[in-house]
C-alpha cells in the first residue's frame, strides 16, 4: 500500500508541477510555522547549542558543503535536464543567477573559512539536506518553468528594490560572519562579545542579513514559493537571533544593553 501511495505521489508530482509546486510552497510555511512554534522552548542542536541525542557528528566543514550542496545542484539538474520554457529569459536567468551567487558563497566559501565549529549532529544534519532538496527543487522548478516574472514598466521599482534588498542582505550576511570568524586568535576556544557592522545594533546580525537577502528575492519574483522561502527563513533563524541575544545576555554583564536580538532599534 505504502509503495503505491508514494507511486502515486510522484505521478501526481510529474503530471500536475505547478500544482505541485504551490503544494510544496504552502508545505513550506507549514512547516516554517511548526518550526518556530518548537524554537519557542528548545535550541536547535547544533552550533553552540550542539548536544548528544541527536545522532553521531558529521565534522563541521563537511556538513556545510554537503547539507547546502543540493540547493546549488538541484537547480542546475532542472536547468539543463529539464523543459524549461522560461530558460532564455533574461529576467529569469538573473533571478536564479542570484539564487546560485548566495549558495555558491554558502557551498564552497562559507564552509572553507570555518574556523574551530562544533560537528553537526546527524538528524539535523539530514534535515538540512532534505529541506535544500525540496527548495532547490522549488525554487528553480517554478523559475524556470512557471514564473510569470517580466521585465516591464510595471516591475521596474520591484525587481530594482527587491534586488537591492537582497544584495544587501548577502553583504551584511557575509561580513557578519567574517566578523565572527575572527572574533578568536589562533588557539582560543572562549566565545568573545562580536562588534562591528550590524552587529553595533543586532545580537544575530548574520542571521538579520539572511532574512533580509531571501525577503528582497521575495519582493523581486513576487511569487508564492519566494514568498515562502523567505517566510521559512524568517521562521527559522528568527528564534536562533533571539536565543543568541539571550545567551550573549546571560554570559556577559557587559554585553551592550542597546543592542537588539534580530531587528535593529526595535526588537
């Protein structure tokens, strides 16, 4: 029985894509709502939240290439196996382009300049990948074959903005984790107070970068699947930022009183 279900399911998958593919957005914020739900009462369990219970460790470095690859591969396996009427429209080729800049940083920079980092436990380790899979899958799949993403007078001020918005979130995201990467000399293991770009005003500036990057990517497609993405983001790393404010809180007495977890001056 269980077989046939799962038959069925991607018959239905390959048949009715676009439905599909609205399927899997609302499933997203779905699951982003269940997410933040939980992270109201327990840390996600890697990082400096790391514990055991939660599976045998993959090393840090490794977890990040493999768990963020499939965001960068998927939409290439779409792109040149898939029919894609949308391909040769520029408009679409730059949206993706921008999707592909985030996770080329992600994949094969981000992971290679680590420093130290606790292992990754292998449940949420695997979850990770599994959720790249399905947004990868996503994202590229309605970009490339049901966007109704247009280059006019109309869309103008949006894709500008939108663009805008996401370049600075990458900006903020990138440097606020050069910030934390070097916040230790070489042999210290002690966590350090980070200062500097937004981290003057936020607790989680890296994490403030990410939602901005995936809300302007939202606001250029203007799309349910962005939309959700962005959500998913905001659901997820929204929490860890205010763990984080509370931990630093908890740690430092002198930890800057004015500065906010996620959203600067406001919360």
């Amino acid at each position: 029985m269980i077989p046939d279900l799962i038959k069925n399911a991607f018959s239905f998958l390959l048949t009715n894509e676009e439905k599909s593919l609205e399927i899997i957005s609302y499933i997203l914020f779905v699951w982003g709502g269940s997410v933040l739900i939980s992270l109201q009462t327990v840390t996600a369990p890697y990082g400096r939240y790391s514990r055991s219970g939660w599976g045998p460790p993959v090393p840090v470095k490794l977890a990040w290439i493999i768990q963020e690859l499939p965001s960068f591969a998927v939409p290439l396996i779409v792109a040149f196996f898939a029919d894609c009427p949308n391909a040769n429209k520029t408009i679409i080729r730059f949206s993706l382009g921008l999707f592909l800049f985030h996770y080329t940083q992600r994949t094969f920079i981000f992971p290679v300049l680590i420093r130290g980092g606790k292992p990754t436990p292998m449940i949420p380790f695997v979850m990770a990948i599994f959720f790249c899979v399905v947004n990868g899958y996503l994202q590229s799949s309605h970009l490339l074959k049901f966007s109704q993403l247009e280059w006019g007078p109309e869309s103008y001020g949006r894709i500008t903005l939108g663009t805008i918005i996401f370049l600075s979130g990458m900006a903020i995201n990138i440097h606020s984790d050069h910030v934390l990467r070097n916040l230790r000399k070489p042999g210290e293991t002690d966590y350090k107070i980070p200062y500097g770009g937004m981290f003057n005003y936020v607790s989680g500036a890296n994490f403030f970068g990410e939602i901005l990057e995936w809300a302007g990517f939202a606001v250029l497609n203007w799309s349910l699947p962005t939309m959700a993405f962005a959500a998913f983001t905001l659901f997820n790393v929204g929490p860890r930022a205010m763990q984080h404010h509370k931990w630093y809180q908890k740690k430092f007495e002198k930890y800057p009183k004015s500065r906010k977890a996620l959203i600067p001056f406001v919360l």
